[in-house]
C-alpha cells in the first residue's frame, strides 16, 4: 500500500473508541478507510454512536509519528521481512477473516518468502500453548510434538511466551524444513519491533529467519497485561485446531482452547499427572469433550491427515535406547510423577550416594529432569 492508504487504515486502528466491530461496519457501509474519511459526521452515524462519530471527525494525537515510524519499518530492503496485511488484503488469512473478530490490520516479520511472496500460505496450522510453568514432562512433551507434527507439514502456531509455548516453537524448528512452508508462527502481544519476554529474544529472530511473527498492535506497544489474552484468538484462528500441553485451571490457554471451540475448530489435550496443578485444566478440558491425544499421529488422524500421519510414523515411533538394568531399576521406581530423594532410597532401598550417581547418568540421557525442591521426574517419549 502506498503512504496515503497506510496512514488511513493507522487512523482508522487509532481512532479511540472505535473497535474492531465499528471498524468493520464502516468498511462494509463505505468501502476501504479513505473512502471512509470522506464521510461526514452524519454519515458515519448510520453504523457507530454519535460519540464514535465525533472521534472519527479528529486525527489520532499519535497518528503523524506512528505513520513515519511505521513506514520506515516497512522499508523493503529491511531484513527481516516485514509488511501489513489488511482486513481488505486479498492475502488476509481465510480462516482467520472467518472468525468473529478478525483484526483490522495484522503485522508480519519474518522470511521474506513467507512476508512478501505469499504470507500465511500454510493451509494447515495447528495451535500449540500451555503453562508458563510446566513441569519437566510437560515441556519435553510439547518440543516432541511440535517436531513430530512439524515433521509431518503442520505450521506449529503459538504465543511466544515462557514455557510451553517457547518448547512448542523450539520442536517446529528443530523439525523437518520446508521452504514452503514457515515452521512456525509466533503471535506476539506487543508491536514487533519489541520482543517480550526478553528471554526468548534469540527464539524470535530464528522464528524471524525460519517463520513468521505476528501482530496487530502498532508498533511501540508495550507489554500490557490486556493484550495477552485478546491475541488468542489469533492463535485459535489461524489454526485448524488447538492441542494444550498442559495448563492449569485458570490458565490463559483455556481461553484459546474455548476461542478454538467456538470457531468451530478441534480443541486436543494431553492428559497428566492427577497430583500436577499443571494438568488440571487439561483435565477440565477432557471432560468438558476435547480430543485426548497420546501421540502425535493422535492429532493428525482427527484431522483427517493420513498422509501427514503416515510420515510422521517414524518420528512419532523413536524411542530412546533402552535402560541399563540399574538404571530402569530407577525409572521404574521413578515412574512418572515428580519424586524427591528420600522416597526413591525408601522404594528402591539403594543408598543415596548410589542413587544420585545413577539419577544423574539418566539425566545426561534425557531420561529425567530435576526439578526445583530437590525433585526428579521421568521425561518419557511423546
């Protein structure tokens, strides 16, 4: 788009008090946003308040310094990629533009195959969120998965934030490449000329070189709290379905999955352990009817994708080697709950010198993870 028309969608996105719903009702009375300034007072009141009116009749205070900053950041020699789709754009993404509330305007970086030449191309996306805080299982879970579906051409889409979602991303780029396709999709909650939070910086830029970031804040949004939950919608939206890893009663990945459910698309969960916070609203999702998965090739067969699944057979089906005697002797003391030193020397009877010697040759192995509080827990195969 050129200056002009960018700097009338930015006041149509700014303008207070005047939401997406209004937004999109003056579109459809008037065509794209500068036929809708050519409007007047008494036009534009046939389809928003009188008070949404009178704010469309004032330019945003922000609007000139916005609008410059916007158009240098969309400079095309930048690297990476960047653009603006538009509710307008023909290269909108169609399931999204089918939910109730699709964003006016959706900022993209990313590689310039998936920016410039055909965004949002991939038709087939799945959604992958959870805790912030998940448990050792819990993460390894979500890298396995996201590199087994990956593995089998789903674009891996989530949130960007600590924990699940950051092990999700981490799964889809450690996966089979295909420059076709971005690995996976990072909405964001900010303006993408910031990264929040800062410990997943280095994940955003290869997200950038391999993927797509996403946003409908302008740039310069700060991380403010209300913005994390309104971008699951996007995450939902832009996917044939959502799988939660694990997530707790009042987690925020309850909403995407209750977004996913009421656009009509598969809600999946992983069952866990009955004594981890962590597991409960997984939980609450499998008795209120969503999809229980196991496996990877689980989620693929529920989206009618055998040959995705078909592919995915091999990864799906690695296992690591098996155990030493002395160590399975541990595992299966172990078994899959998080467990303290003193209750494996009481199940085991080992001493706990021995014991520390052999749960740290599992953990160089993959096997177990240690947990704050003096914790180990088995890491099985997804």
């Amino acid at each position: 788009m050129n200056r002009d028309e960018l700097a009338a969608w930015l006041r149509l996105a700014l303008t207070p008090g005047v939401g997406n719903g209004a937004a999109r009702r003056l579109l459809a009375a008037f065509g794209l946003p500068q036929a809708v300034f050519t409007q007047g007072e008494d036009a534009w009141r046939a389809c928003v308040t009188a008070a949404q009116a009178r704010a469309l009749a004032s330019l945003p205070e922000e609007l000139d310094a916005l609008l410059e900053q916007t158009w240098q950041w969309l400079q095309p020699d930048a690297e990476p990629a960047r653009a603006i789709v538009t509710l307008g754009d023909a290269a909108y993404p169609p399931a999204l533009l089918a939910t109730e509330d699709p964003p006016l305007l959706l900022y993209l970086l990313g590689a310039s195959r998936f920016v410039t030449d055909r965004p949002f191309a991939p038709p087939r996306c799945l959604a992958m969120v959870g805790s912030r805080n998940p448990t050792a299982q819990g993460a390894d879970h979500a890298r396995q998965f996201a590199r087994t579906l990956r593995a089998a051409g789903l674009t891996i889409v989530s949130g960007l934030a600590l924990g699940v979602d950051a092990a999700a991303h981490e799964g889809a780029l450690q996966g089979a490449p295909d420059p076709d396709t971005p690995a996976t999709i990072a909405v964001v909650g900010t303006g993408l000329d910031r990264v929040y939070p800062r410990a997943n910086q280095d994940l955003a830029h290869r997200i950038a070189r391999h993927g797509l970031l996403v946003s409908e804040y302008p740039l310069g949004t700060p991380p403010l709290p209300a913005n994390f939950p309104k971008r699951n919608r996007i995450i939902a939206g832009l996917s044939q379905g959502t799988l939660v890893v694990e997530a707790a009663l009042q987690s925020g990945s309850l909403i995407t999955a209750r977004l996913a459910s009421e656009q009509g698309r598969e809600v999946f969960a992983i069952p866990g352990s009955i004594h981890a916070p962590q597991s409960r609203g997984c939980h609450a999702l499998l008795r209120q009817g969503a999809k229980l998965v196991e496996t990877a090739q689980d989620v693929l067969e529920e989206l009618r994708l055998p040959a995705a699944a078909a592919a995915a057979q091999a990864p799906a089906n690695a296992t690591p080697p098996p155990a030493a005697p002395a160590q399975q002797e541990v595992l299966d003391a172990l078994g899959f709950d998080p467990l303290g030193l003193d209750a494996l020397v009481a199940r085991t009877g080992l001493d706990a010198a021995t014991l520390q010697v052999r749960l740290l040759e599992l953990e160089l192995e993959g096997q177990v993870a240690r947990l704050p509080g003096g914790l180990f827990q088995r890491v099985g195969s997804a």
